[in-house]
C-alpha cells in the first residue's frame, strides 16, 4: 500500500460528490421497519411519554401513519397489539378480531404492497406481563409453544406477510412453523428474535405495549449482555428450526453480534434499535446536547455497517424524510 505523500486519503474527503461517490455503506427507506402499537377503538392516538413521536393508535389512525410510511418508501411495518383485557395465558393474542388482526386485515386491504410483520409474544397479553405461562414462579417453556403456535397462526390468517417471535422460548420457531404450515400458510415467513438480549433498554418499549413484567424479569429467558458465542448458537438453531431471517436485538449496544451472525449465516439479517437506543438520542436532542438528525442518521448507518440488511426503528420515517 502507498503511503504519505503519494497516498493522500483526504483527497477524496474534498467535496460532497466526492465523498458521495466512495460511500461504502449507504442507507435506504426500503431497508426501515417502522414499529406500531395498535389498540381498539376509533379516532385513538395516546402519545407515549418516554417515546416523543411515537402513539398507541387505533386501527383507523395507524392506517394514517401507514400510508404515511408507504409513501416515503419505508419496507414494511411490524405492529404490536394493547388488548382490551389480559388474563394469566394471555388469550387475546390468539383472537382473531383483536386489534392485530384487525389491523393486518386493514392494511393488507389498504396497502397491499407495505410488508405487514405481526410481534408475536404473549407479554402485551399476560396479566403478569411475561412472555409465557408462568408455573412454579417461572416460564413454563413448553406449554407456551402451543399458545405461540396459535397466535402465528391468527396472524397468519389475517394475512401477515411476516410472523415475528420475540419471547425468546426454546424451541418456538420449530413449533410456530409446524402449525403454519398444518394451517396452510406455508408461504408465511418467520422473521425468528433470535439474539434478544435482556437488559434496560427496552425500558421506555413497556410503557408503549403495557407490558412491564409484574414480578421478577425476563432474564430466564432472554440471553445475557456477555454472550456472543451463545447468540450464534440461538441464530443456528433457529435457522435448523426454520427461521427465513433473523434479528439482533438490541442493536446499538450489540454491533459485534450483528457483524458476525451476518458474517456466519449470511441470512438476512434485521436488527431492532429498541425503545431505549431512540429515547437517549430524543431525549439529548431535546435538551439541545445532541444534533438530532445527524446523531439518528451516524445510529442507523452503524447498524447498517455492522451488517443488518433490515432495521427496525422509531426513526423509520424521520430517516426517509431525511434520505
Ligand atoms: C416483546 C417485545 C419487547 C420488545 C419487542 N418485543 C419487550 C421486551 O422484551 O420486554 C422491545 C422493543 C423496544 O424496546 O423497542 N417481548
């Protein structure tokens, strides 16, 4: 390799068009999934505090964002539902005209080209707020297979391009993808959480699903900050499973995991900047310590860089509208 004065790497720092030439990572609205919590009612939009920008919204009003969404290019939405009552199985998450459903089925009518991706978990629908049915005073992992299976497939039948599983149980794309393809929904794909990792960031997300575990935390089934080698281990397991593509989560704090699932599997690749990587740079931005914009944008070109093909992010139309 030459070096100084023959090598000069600021020449092609000199100009915008020069610089816009040897971009090596770039970043597209087609590559956003934008987050949506829908609740029932009409006319509904209950702004989430430690959120700024982002709603609880009916199934009418998030029709609103969507098409917003579609028209800046956004690649899909990936919907979160708020019961209207939650019981200890979390039954309203298999309902098949609770507000997911209604949602899925209003937006594959309104907008049939936006990819339409369902969260499946139990967490928002649990009166204990955990992401199974608890025995003993833990997850029961095997009995909560059946009531994932279940929900996949009321999203299924609504017309979800995408089923993605976020509660972390051993096991559960296997049993997910059996059920979908006995319901005849082989063509639905399976978007697996595959590296969800416990810990604080998702703290503002719980306000937003109501779905603040009432005992305990999630550390018994979400994987420990520490562990990379084990995130591959998940990763391959849902890919053996059935997983079509996988996710990191958080992304921020978790670039290494995402460069070397894409580097490993070579699957496509999501990673989710959670409710807690948005709230920081909106809350520094607020006080006037952060630029906003330039701090969001350099956030989602990391993840990119890092190697996610898709993410998942509250910024999802701010970053459009600024591309
Ligand atoms: C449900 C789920 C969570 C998030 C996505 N799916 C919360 C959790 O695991 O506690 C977090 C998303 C965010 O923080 O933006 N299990």
């Amino acid at each position: 390799m030459p070096s100084f004065p023959s090598y000069r790497p600021r020449r092609l720092r000199r100009t915008d068009a020069l610089r816009r030439l040897v971009r090596e990572t770039r970043l597209e609205p087609s590559q956003f999934v934008l987050p949506l919590f829908v609740r029932s009612g009409a006319g509904v939009r209950l702004p989430i505090e430690s959120m700024p920008g982002v709603a609880q919204t009916s199934v009418d009003e998030l029709l609103i964002d969507a098409r917003e969404a579609a028209s800046l290019g956004i690649g899909g939405v990936l919907l979160f539902g708020i019961p209207d009552t939650k019981d200890a199985m979390g039954s309203q998450a298999w309902n098949d005209d609770a507000p997911v459903q209604q949602a899925v089925r209003a937006l594959k009518r309104e907008l049939p080209d936006l990819v339409v991706i369902t969260d499946v978990c139990l967490c928002e629908y649990t009166d204990h707020g955990h992401c199974g049915v608890i025995r003993d005073g833990d997850v029961d992992n095997d009995a909560t297979l059946e009531l994932l299976a279940r929900e996949s497939v009321s999203h299924a039948r609504a017309g979800a391009d995408i089923i993605a599983p976020s509660d972390m149980m051993d096991g559960r794309v296997r049993a997910i993808r059996a059920a979908l393809d006995a319901g005849g929904f082989a063509n639905t794909a399976i978007l697996s959480y595959a590296a969800k990792f416990a810990g604080p960031f998702y703290g503002p997300f719980r306000e937003a699903a109501e779905s603040t575990p009432q005992f305990g935390d999630r550390r018994s089934y979400q994987m420990d900050a520490a562990n990379s080698d084990e995130a591959l281990r998940e990763v391959r397991l849902d890919i053996e499973e059935g997983a079509d593509m996988i996710m990191v989560k958080p992304a921020g704090p978790f670039l290494d995991v995402i460069h070397r699932v894409k580097a490993e599997t070579g699957y496509p690749l999501a990673a989710y900047q959670v409710s807690g990587e948005f709230a920081m740079i909106q809350a520094a931005a607020e006080r006037g310590w952060i630029d906003r914009e330039r701090a969001m944008m350099e956030s989602l070109l990391g993840i990119r860089r890092a190697g996610a093909d898709i993410i998942v992010t509250y910024f999802a139309r701010d970053a459009a509208r600024a591309l």
